[in-house]
C-alpha cells in the first residue's frame, strides 16, 4: 500500500497502529476524516495524512439489536446489542463509531455529551 493511499483501506492500516488518520488540504487546509483523497471545499488533489485527537463527545447514539452481518460475525445480535454513535472531535470534526463501555441493556444511562 502507498503511503498516500487515501482510502478505506489506509484508514484502517492507520487504525490498526492505533491512530485515528484523516487527511488535510495542502492548499486550503481544510481537514477530513473519514480521510478523502480529494478537497470538497477547494477540488485540490493536495491531500495529506494528518493524525486526529483521541478525545471526543458522544453527539448521538443508537443501540442495535438488529445486527448487519459484519457485526453479527463479532458476534452482535437479537440477545447481544452494540452502541453505535457519533463522535464530536475536540478539532471540531465528527466520525461514527462503536461505542464502548455503555450499558447498551440500559439505553437511558447513555449520555450525550459523554467524554
């Protein structure tokens, strides 16, 4: 894999080393993640890798009982739901993600604004 393949699969090798990776602009900065290999904001193709805060907010959140079949493969399901969410970086950007270390049983004990 190139170094500046920005896709899917890059974001996932960066995840795999621990670090969250979007990209940024060269030419406008405008910063992304899920990274893309091109700006929306400017069109340019002058992506680069940059590394994203670890810390966030929980924006939203959903428990899912009825499970897509890469989750029912971990295991997820009917009798096992999982806590899907947003996440509100302290840069200001946003990703979607599993949540975990909530009672997903208790959906009410789950707060926004959750560090």
């Amino acid at each position: 894999m190139a170094e500046q393949d920005f896709t899917h699969i890059g974001f996932q090798k960066h995840l795999s080393e621990h670090k969250l990776m979007g990209t940024q602009c060269k030419s406008c900065g405008a910063k992304y993640l899920p990274p893309r290999p091109l700006c929306v904001n400017c069109y340019g193709d002058a992506m680069e890798w940059i590394e994203m805060p670890g810390e966030g907010k929980l924006a939203a959140f959903t428990t899912v009982h009825i499970a897509p079949t890469a989750m029912i493969a971990e295991g997820y399901g009917r009798d096992n739901p999982y806590c899907s969410g947003i996440v509100t970086l302290e840069n200001g950007l946003s990703i979607s993600a599993q949540i975990l270390g909530v009672d997903v049983n208790q959906p009410q004990t789950i707060k926004v604004g959750t560090p």
